[in-house]
C-alpha cells in the first residue's frame, strides 16, 4: 500500500472510494494515519461528484496498480480464495 500511495493522488483515493461499498472503504481506511485517514474522510464527505468523475479516479488508480505490477513493485495475491474489488 505504500508503494502504490507514492503514484497515486489522495483526492483520486478519496473519489474512488465514494464507488467502494463501505466494508472495502472501511478495510482500507483502517490502513492509513489518522491523519490520511481524516484527508480522506473529507474527500468521501465532500459534495457530490458526478459518477464519470468516480469511475475515473478508480481508473487512475487501476491504472497505476497494473503499471507497479508490470514492473515486480507490487505483487496481487494470486490466492484463489482472495476477493479482489
């Protein structure tokens, strides 16, 4: 996770996570400082954004976490009974 936050812009995680369903929000949210954490939560309660902004955030990130796999800086657990979301 912190290789994947040095590519990725907070307002981006932030968006992208109002397309999350809460236990997702809430298991990352539970990753971060209190102070990222409290960043984010701001971005979740922000006004509304129109969805084609949300679906591009969580592109934006895709995006980013396929590039870092790309090159062996991160690794997806490739255990079968592992949800991905």
């Amino acid at each position: 996770m912190k290789r994947l936050l040095q590519d990725i812009e907070l307002d981006d995680l932030g968006l992208a996570l109002r397309g999350a369903n809460k236990e997702v929000t809430d298991h990352l949210l539970g990753m971060f400082s209190t102070n990222m954490k409290r960043d984010i939560e701001d971005i979740l309660k922000g006004k509304p954004r129109p969805l084609s902004e949300v679906m591009e955030a969580q592109r934006k990130i895709m995006d980013v976490v396929h590039k870092l796999r790309e090159k062996g800086e991160i690794v997806l657990s490739k255990d079968k009974s592992e949800r991905y979301v």
